[in-house]
C-alpha cells in the first residue's frame, strides 16, 4: 500500500467521522414535536369531566384529578396540601343540598407540554347555616402536570367567589 492510499483512507475516515458527529449534534439540538394543541384539548376534556365528576358528587372521583403532592387554595381558608386534605374539603363542599359546576375559558400549553394553566368561572349553590339555599359564582386558576404515564393531573388549585364581602357586624358599646 501507497502513503497517498493510505492518507485518502485516514482522510475518508476522518470525514466520515465529522458527519457522524454532525448528525448527531444535528439530532440532539431538534426540538421535540409541538403537542400543544392535542394537550390544550386533552385538558379542556379532563376539566370537563371532572366538573361532571363533583357535579355527581363523586369525592373520591374529583380528588382523583390531583397528584399525590398537589395544594389547594380554598376560599376563606388555609391552603391544603396532599389527597388526604383536598378530600377533607371537597367532601365538604360537595355536601348534601349543593351542586357545583365550572367552565374552562382559558387554556395555555407550555412549549415544554409538561405544565398547562386553566382559567374559568364556576356556579356553586349550597346550603346557609339556616338551610337556605346561597347561590355563589366565581372565579377559578388550575394548574395542571403531565405525569410520566401521560396523563394530566391537577398540581394546584385556587377558587374564589366573585360575591361582596359580607359587612361587618356593628359593635355594640
């Protein structure tokens, strides 16, 4: 073998091996596939069927739309981490003598597809100390997670009513 044929082989190698490395690089820097709109959609049908799903009355059913780690952030209360507590407050807001129900009006995907936030209105009716019935709407931000199944789950959840404030008792003197 000839140093020319030998250098032309190094030379074939050594551009065989740049395209290699290119390509690969190539590969690492593509973007994964935009999902946004089949999550967007994924979600809006989620939210749908969990309000179906506290509509019903179904505790167990509506607190299975939260991760094990999510919070909640109810009206006039403290916020409440993990299943155990979340189910404490929905097996008390889905009592006897109420019905609830809400409407996704926004959407956004992350580009990642991992994260989402829902913004809407919900209708809440349920009974007064005096069992009278008290009808509330408001306002609500959810925030949801794709886990490692590919499922999306609520990882945060804040509502609040779009009601006045009650006055004041007045203080005797």
């Amino acid at each position: 073998m000839t140093t020319r044929f030998l250098k032309r082989q190094k030379l074939k190698l050594a551009l065989c091996g740049c395209l290699a490395l290119l390509l690969l690089l190539a590969a690492c820097n593509q973007t994964p596939p935009d999902t946004r709109a089949a999550d967007e959609a994924a979600i809006r049908d989620a939210d749908a069927q969990w309000s179906k799903t506290a509509g019903a009355k179904d505790v167990d059913g509506t607190v299975a739309y939260y991760t094990d780690d999510a919070t909640v952030l109810p009206p006039n209360a403290p916020m409440v981490t993990g299943r155990r507590a979340i189910r404490a407050v929905w097996a008390q807001l889905l009592g006897p003598g109420t019905s609830i129900a809400w409407q996704a009006d926004k959407v956004e995907v992350a580009r990642s597809g991992d994260l989402s936030y829902i913004m809407g209105t919900y209708q809440l009716t349920m009974n007064d100390p005096q069992g009278n019935p008290v009808n509330d709407k408001g306002k609500f931000v959810e925030v949801w997670k794709k886990e490692a199944d590919g499922k999306w789950k609520v990882v945060a959840d804040i509502f609040n009513s779009d009601l006045p404030l009650a006055a004041p008792a007045e203080v005797k003197k």
